[in-house]
C-alpha cells in the first residue's frame, strides 16, 4: 500500500509539473494573440484594394492580352502552403495538411512550403519543392513575401505550372480557425462580364499601357496575399495553441484532482488497516 501510495504522489508532481508548463505556453500564446491579429486586420485593405485595381484594369480595356489573365496553358498546380513552425497547437498544422491533400488529389503540383511542419511534410511524402529556403514562418516578413512573389511570377511566365494556390489558415475567432486554399494566379476570374450588351470602354489611360501596368501590379498584389495569408495563418496558429493548452492545462487539473482523491482513499484505507492491526494486537494480548 505505501509503494503505491509513493507512486501516486510522484504521479500527482509529474501532472503538476505538466501543468506549469501548459499554463505558461497557454500565458505567451495569449500575448502574442492580441497582437498577431492586429497585424492580420490591418494587412487586409492593402491587398484588397490591388485586387480592386486589376478589375479595374482587366475590364475597362477591350483589347487585354495579360499573361496573367490568359486561360492556363499547364495543368500543373504550384500549392504555398503556410503551416506552423511548432507543434502543440491541437489539429492546426493536420487539418491544414488535410486540406492540401484534399485539393491535390489526383493533380500533378509541385509545393513551396512556409514553415517547418509544411517543409517536413514535403521531405516525408517527398513532393516536388520549389524552395525551401523560406522554411520558419515566424521570420517571413514583408520582404521575403515580395521575393516569394517574384519567384512564382519568374516561373509562372516560363510554363513551370498553370496555377498558383495559397493554402493556409483564416483566423474566423478565438475559437474557430478554417484551412482555406485560396486561387492566386491566373486571374481569368477579374475580367467582369459585360452587362446589358455593352461593350467594356477605356475610360482611363495608362502609361506606357495598361498590360505593363497589370504586369507590374500582379507581384505586388500577390505578395501583399501571401503576406495576408502569414498574418491570418500566424494569428490562427497562436488561437489553436492557446486553446489547445487551455485544455490541457483543464485536463491535467481534472486528472490531478482524481489522483489526490485516489491517494486520500489510499491512505484511509491505510490508516484504517494500521489501526485494525493495532487493536487485533492488543486483543490477542
């Protein structure tokens, strides 16, 4: 009884142990946070607006040739897929994956991943990497996003593959994050259909013309996306991992109390055995 008394409590320290160090990742994911989506909600209107600019473009001109905008010729997909650089974070990192597996299926890609669990993901199903220079999340800044933007617009252009999709991870709130893969290139989806019979009009002239203008504005939109996509994605991260330690520190809180009332039980029990021993001594004396 008192070896197993002993190993409950060395139970009991260990849980406690655990627990201190769930509730001190639970306290620095929860600062972090605040400021993580800060920076996603005030990255949106840069991007949103560059889209709004290459609608404007693609349909007030009738004579409009953009490689960008052209039907995809390759049916090869390029997949950026933006995961986490840290595990603890509950189903964050594996439904993002799941959600790449989902849109891949039966396609032929190739995946530039951002992160260290996206880039061990690719070395371990061994997919085709356009780089893995840009391996940990968490140091991509707004410079990295432009070189990252320039590179696939580089290999856009040569053929290496029709499409471009963003995979990654939209912080909807403190409770719910959605992997979402989101359609970069090419941007057949801009030019408006014409309304009422009328034909599209040039009402503003660009110089040198409008296709160099839509050319030189594509990699910055895409790099301002991509940039979106690591804010939302790094937001969403720091939301899972202090939820997910959030419950484990509930868990091991829940487990410790079942252990204190299984080791009080335990030596109730030893006591009420001494004291039995005690009194059948003294009656058989």
């Amino acid at each position: 009884m008192a070896a197993n008394m002993k190993s409950v409590k060395l139970r009991i320290k260990s849980v406690q142990s655990t627990m201190q160090i769930t509730k001190a990742m639970e306290l620095v994911a929860s600062s972090k946070l605040r400021k993580a989506k800060e920076r996603a909600d005030s990255c949106r209107p840069y991007f949103r607006e560059l889209y709004r600019t290459l609608q404007d473009i693609a349909s007030e001109n009738t004579e409009f040739f953009s490689v960008y905008a052209k039907k995809a010729v390759s049916d090869r997909y390029c997949y950026i897929v933006l995961a986490g650089d840290r595990g603890l974070a509950g189903g964050y990192n594996a439904n993002l994956l799941k959600r790449l597996e989902a849109e891949s299926e039966g396609k032929d890609f190739v995946v530039l991943p951002i992160g260290k669990k996206a880039v061990e993901y690719v070395q371990r199903k061994k997919i085709d990497c356009v780089t893995e220079v840009f391996g940990e999340i968490a140091d991509i800044s707004v410079a990295d996003c432009f070189e990252i933007a320039h590179l696939l617009c580089r290999e856009f252009k040569k053929g290496k593959f029709g499409h471009i999709e963003l995979c990654y991870t939209t912080f909807v709130s403190m409770l719910s994050q959605q992997p979402e893969v989101s359609s970069l290139l090419p941007l057949t989806d801009l030019a408006k259909r014409e309304e009422d019979g009328e034909k599209a009009r040039n009402l503003i002239w660009y110089e040198p013309n409008s296709v160099e203008v839509f050319d030189a504005i594509v990699p910055e939109y895409l790099a301002g996306v991509i940039y979106g996509g690591v804010c939302e994605s790094l937001a969403s991260e720091l939301a899972a991992r202090r939820m997910a330690m959030e419950s484990a520190t509930g868990n091991a809180e829940e487990m410790i109390d079942k252990l204190n009332l299984y080791y009080n039980r335990a030596r109730q029990a030893s006591i009420t055995q001494e004291i039995t021993e005690i009194v059948g001594g003294a009656e058989g004396i």
